[in-house]
C-alpha cells in the first residue's frame, strides 16, 4: 500500500479478499432473517396492544428497551449457557432437541433471535409510531365491516400502512446485524463484523475502506427508503 | 317483524353499564337517529348492532337472523365513521371497491359497481386519487359509496358529519338522506346534534344515561317531548317547577302566576308538584293575538339571532324566553318596558321527570 498517496487501492485489495464477499453476503443474509422475524414479532404485537391491550403498552415498550440496560455480552453468554446443552423431557433422558450450539442451522437460530433481542427498541418504537400516525382501530373496524378477516386486515391494511416504519425499523436492524461483532465471535459465525474487526488488527487502510462502504450502503439504503415512502409521507402530511 | 330488532340490550364494562334496557324494532327502509349527549350510550349501541361490541344482555336481529354473537366481518352491515376511516394506501375506487374484492367478486363487477358508486355521489372523476388529495366532505363521501357498495342490509353512521364544517354538513346530510331513500336501505345514524337529527331522521331515539328517554318522530320529539331530558335537550325550552292548582281544569301556578294547559292533571291533587315546559317560540305579545294564558311581565334583554329575536323577560324571580321571528319592520319594546304576553294551553307541556 502506497503511503501519503490519494488511490483507491485499499478497496481494491479488501474486495479482492473472497473472505470479505463471503463474510458480507453471510450477514446480509442474516440481517434479511432477523428483519423477517423482527416484523413477524414485533407489527402483531404492537397492532394488538394499540387495537385490544392499550394497558400492556408500558410493559412491552420496557421489555424492548431491555438491549439497551442489559450488554450484549450477557445475552451471547445467556444464549450459550441455555442451549448448549440438549433439551430433554423432565425426569426422563429423552433427547428433545439437540443442543442449538453444535449445529449449523441451530447456531444460526440462535443467532437470529439474539439479532432479533437486539434490533428490539428499533423496530418495536418505529412500527409503534408508524401505527400511532394511522388510526389502526378504526382503519381494522372499516375493513371488518367489509368481510375482512384479520389476515386481509394485516396484509393489506395495516402493514401498508405502516411501510416508512417497517423499513424506518428494517434499516436500523440492517445498520445493527452487519457492524455486530459481540454475537458473532461468541457463537463462531463467519459474519461481517468479526471480519471487520480482524482485518482492522493486521491492516490498516482496507477496514477504513470497508467502513467507508457501510456508509454509502447505509445512504443508499436511506436513499431507497426517500423514494419507497415519499408518497406516504405525503399522505400523512395532508390533513 | 321489524327488519332489525334490538330487544332488551344491555353492556355493561366492568362497573359501568353503558346501555341499559334498550329496545327498538327498525323497519325496512327507516332511518332511524340515535340522539343523546357524549356518554349516553347511543355509539356503544351502534357498535353493538356492527359487532364490535358484544351485549352483555338481549339479543340483536337482522332481517330475522339472529346476529348478537356474530363477528362483525360476518354481519352484512355497512358503517361510516367521523374519521372517515379511509384506508390510505388505497385510491378511492379501490376503498370503494375494497368489500367487493374480499368477496371475491369478479373484477368486471367490482369496476362496474365502483362507477356506480362514484356516480351516486357524484365523484366519478375521483377513482384514481388517494384520500389524502380530497377534502373531508369529499372523503365522507367516499365513505358512504365504500359503506354502500356491498348493498349491505344495515348501513350505520357514527356521527360522520362532526369533523365537517357547519355548510358542508348541511349539504351532505341532505345527500345522505337523498341516498339513503333512494336505496330504501335501512339505517342508524348516531349524532350529538339535535338539528342534525331533526332534520334526517324518520324517527329519533333520545338517550340519557344509558337509556331511550323517548322514541318519536323528529315532529313528536320536538313538540311534545316525554321527559324533562328530552325537552330541555331539544331545543331551547323554559321549564318551571309548578304546584297543581286546579287538577279538575288543567290549572297549575308558578310563581305568581297561573296557567293553563290542554293535558289531564286529573291523577294528581291540589298542591302537587309537576314539571311544565314552554317553548320559546309558542310565546307572544298580547298585542298581536291574546290567547288562552296571559303573562304580566317586564323585558329583561332582547338577542337578536338573525332569524329570529330573543326577548327575555321576567315575573317575578322567574325568567322565561321567548322568540319572535325577525322582520324589517319589527318593533320591540324597550328593555325594562312591562308588556303581557301570552300562549295556547297547547303550549303549556307537564313533563315526566
């Protein structure tokens, strides 16, 4: 690498690496995962507190701000403790399932739902106010007085309808899963922050022009997210 | 058989009982107005009737069926809110088309139903725009085609003007009414506002606390209001308490002076308390025509309303209002001037406590 010499040689040399390629695509593919169960959880839950459990609101907004209060050390060494060993039936011997450490499949589950813990405050308090912009109650009575059944209900009203916070929340839990490096080391998964983190003990310009690259990602991901919702934050404006 | 039948409703949440005893049979083609002030319990029934609620008592019937336990997606009822409750991902012709699609019908059918729809109220050029670019009037509207769309049994207004200004209000609750008796369908309309009631309804249900005070036509409720709730919530009423006088001619006093009125106070006896109202509007000067009661009094203030003058005037400690119609040519007594006035024993209405 040249010294005091202005050249794109750094990225050159960090994507040439296969290990960057794959690392990345690992996390992106981890990231896609947590997002998907992240929604699956989190749009439920806060639709039915807004629509039937107004009263358990303060409960659950704690319960997800609990990443913030508790490390992610913690969590990692929580998760391993448990499932490290198989899950067996009370007073018996009976294998249930296989510990989720010694598997594949089994730590990427783990890891997932880690990402899922911690990716919590984001998307619960972005859908949470994407959905107290838009009268759920309301909207879901009109489309129960039509026929609609809560699965029609969800798809096609409330989750279009909260779309700037879906994604608002999806690229927050995107920006969390591909800089971690806590979850990732501890469990041994090839994801992109341990990558990222070795590289950055042995060489000095390729992690800076990776970082870099997170960011034009991160501005294009916003970018994306401008275009995608500009319609309805018109909508929302209009009044 | 009424066509719907609400029998002997009652919710109650937790400690509260919202509605109470409510009973109402709804012909074919009615429009019937839930009429009362915030907390009666007038959209707690409403919402009983969509499904949203369940009661906790009675029973609820449609057309025969019996629909108290049914869920609301599976009741064949349209409703409009105040908020319009437009979905806003979704053009206007696709809210209006939203009901025909989650009943599967053909796409031919639902773009030839949603014209028809946007034809009725008169926005067919509006399908391809979203709620956000129309006024509220026009999202009303819109609301009303949606609700309307799958033809359904029922259709339910939760006071769906109140977010309106005072002129556009006027206007579509004329156009409501229009639609409503054009498709003979069957609805109830929940209001705050008396004038809104009076104005759209075939009949109107005034609530207090959770149950009917009094069922009429709009005509019934205003001119001879049941109970001293229903008079003093329509319209502006004096209302005293008098002392029976002579039970055998309808005679009663208040304060000083005596009155007479058309309705029986045989049941009761000398001495007995009652409560009796008159209308501002039933009122007179002497001068103009002397009719069967006459009031000495003295002018007390005069509002003038636009259409009409307020005069006030006193007997005594008792104050009492009375409306004149407005006329160029209108000439009042001044204010402290003793002048008689005067009203029919028609007037003179006993109200049930």
């Amino acid at each position: 690498m040249d010294r005091d010499t202005l050249s794109l040689k750094a990225y050159q040399s960090a994507f040439s690496d296969p290990q960057f390629l794959k690392t990345f695509l690992y996390s992106m593919f981890l990231a896609a995962m947590t997002i998907l169960v992240s929604i699956a959880l989190v749009v439920p839950t806060a639709y039915w507190i807004r629509l039937r459990l107004p009263q358990a609101r303060r409960i659950v907004e704690f319960i997800t701000l609990m990443p913030f209060v508790v490390p992610a050390i913690i969590l990692v060494f929580g998760l391993i403790r448990i499932y490290s060993s198989p899950f067996e039936i009370p007073f018996t011997s009976i294998v249930l399932i296989q510990p989720l450490t010694n598997f594949k499949v089994g730590t990427n589950i783990l890891i997932i739902g880690g990402y899922t813990v911690l990716g919590l405050p984001y998307m619960y308090r972005s859908v949470d106010t994407g959905m107290r912009t838009v009268d759920v109650r309301t909207l879901t009575e009109a489309a129960q007085s039509m026929g609609a059944n809560w699965g029609t209900i969800i798809t096609r009203i409330i989750l279009p309808n909260v779309r700037t916070a879906l994604l608002s929340g999806a690229l927050l839990t995107f920006a969390i899963v591909v800089g971690e490096v806590v979850l990732a080391s501890f469990l041994g998964i090839p994801a992109f922050g341990p990558y990222l983190f070795l590289l950055g003990q042995h060489r000095a310009y390729e992690p800076a022009a990776l970082a870099f690259t997170t960011f034009l990602l991160t501005w294009a991901a916003m970018g994306i997210i401008q275009l995608i919702t500009g319609g309805q934050s018109q909508a929302a404006g209009a009044h | 058989m009424a066509y719907l039948e609400l029998n002997n409703i009652s919710k109650v949440f937790g400690k509260t009982t919202a509605v109470e005893d409510f009973d109402l049979q709804v012909e074919k083609g009615e429009l019937v107005s839930f009429l009362g002030p915030s907390g009666c319990g007038k959209t707690t029934t409403l919402r009983m009737v969509a499904g949203f609620e369940i009661p906790t008592g009675g029973t609820i019937a449609i057309n025969g069926i019996n629909v108290t336990n049914k869920a609301p997606n599976q009741r064949d009822v349209g409703m409009i809110f105040q908020s319009y409750a437009l979905f806003p991902n979704l053009t206007v012709a696709g809210n209006v088309g939203f009901g025909l699609k989650i009943a599967k019908k053909p796409s031919d059918e639902i773009h030839k139903r949603v014209a028809e729809m946007l034809e009725l109220i008169h926005m067919p050029e509006y399908g391809n725009r979203y709620p956000y670019q129309l006024s509220g009037g026009q999202q009303q509207r819109v609301a009303l085609a949606r609700a309307l769309a799958l033809s359904p049994d029922v259709l339910l207004l939760d006071e769906p003007l109140s977010a309106l200004d005072a002129k556009i209000r006027v206007s579509l609750r004329a156009e409501i009414r229009s639609i409503q008796q054009e498709l003979g369908i069957t609805a109830i309309y929940v209001t705050h506002d008396q004038e809104e009631a009076l104005s759209i309804s075939d009949r109107i249900v005034v609530m207090y606390n959770g149950h009917i005070e009094q069922i009429g036509s709009p005509f019934q409720v205003y001119n001879f209001p049941e109970t001293a709730f229903v008079a003093s919530f329509i319209g502006t009423l004096n209302a005293f308490d008098a002392e029976v006088v002579d039970p055998q001619a309808n005679t009663i006093r208040i304060g000083g002076i005596q009155l007479n009125t058309e309705e029986s106070l045989q049941e009761h006896k000398i001495g007995d308390k009652v409560m009796i109202a008159i209308r501002p509007e039933r009122l007179s000067f002497s001068s103009d025509l002397k009719k069967a009661n006459l009031i000495n009094s003295q002018i007390e203030n005069i509002t003038f309303l636009g259409s009409i003058v307020r005069v006030e005037v006193v007997i005594g400690d008792i104050h009492m209002f009375m409306d004149t119609f407005n006329n160029p040519f209108l000439e009042l007594p001044k204010i402290g001037e003793k002048v008689e006035i005067t009203c029919s024993r028609q007037a003179v209405i006993i109200l049930n406590h």
